[in-house]
C-alpha cells in the first residue's frame, strides 16, 4: 500500500499535467484566445479611427455645397446646364469602404483535446495498474514468507 498511493499520486499528475497544458482550455488555449483578442482590439481601434474619419467627411459634406456638388459629380450627377466632357480610356477608380475585418477565432479543439486527454488518462490509468499489480505481487511475495 505503500507504493500505491505515490504511483496513482504520480500517475494523477501527469494526467493533469498534459491537461493542464494541452486541453482545451490548458496554457495552449489560453495563449490563442490571446491573441485572439489583441488582434479583435486592433480591429476595434481601426474601426474607432475609421469612424472618426467618416464622421468627419459627413461633417464636411454638411458644411461645404462644393464638396456636395464635387462628390455628386464623381457619383455622375451634374447640374443641368452642365456640360461633360468624358475621356475615352480614362478609368476612374472607384472608392471602397473597409467596414473591418471579420475575425473568427477558429478552433480545432475536437482532435486536440481528444487526444491529449486521452493520453492523459490513459497515462494515469497505466501507472494505475502498474501500482496495483506492485501491490498484488509485493503482497503475494509478504503471504508466501509468512507461510514458508
């Protein structure tokens, strides 16, 4: 009985250990999840200075009949009276909006933390039964001196 209690201590923290580490929600997890969320805090402050820029160029729009009569013409709206000149060949670049970026925090977490924990507790489980059959057998071998 001796010997039982450290192997199955041993063989509890191991399988602990390798959970700890490895698990899905161990150190690795724990790391990713960081990351994750350094990279949702630089998608928030981008949007936070994109806003910012937005609300500006509506503040501008507000204030300034050019900008509204500049930025209807780059649209293809033009006064009556206007006269338009187009050139052949000329490509105008149309202006895009990045709304922001779509994270995902993608995860594999069925493979890893099956395998992980069934290393761990297969681990624990094997020490478990060394301990016990070194117990059985030391056990027999006190019996068959005690009989001799």
């Amino acid at each position: 009985m001796r010997r039982l209690l450290p192997i199955l201590l041993l063989g509890f923290l191991v399988a602990s250990l390798l959970i700890y580490l490895f698990g899905d929600s161990g150190l690795l997890s724990y790391r990713a999840l960081g990351e994750y969320r350094e990279k949702l805090a630089e998608n928030v402050d981008r949007l936070v200075s994109r806003n910012e820029a937005l609300s500006a160029d509506l503040e501008s729009l507000r204030l300034s009949p050019e900008r509204n009569a500049l930025m209807a013409r780059a649209l293809g709206l033009y006064r009556p009276g206007d006269q338009v000149v187009k050139l052949e060949g000329l490509v105008i670049p149309k202006e895009r909006y990045a709304v922001g970026d779509l994270l995902r925090l993608r995860k594999n977490r069925e493979t890893r933390s099956i395998w992980f924990k069934a290393l761990g507790l297969g681990v624990s489980a094997i020490l478990s039964a060394l301990a016990v059959f070194g117990f059985l057998f030391s056990r027999g071998k006190a019996n068959g001196r005690q009989r001799g």
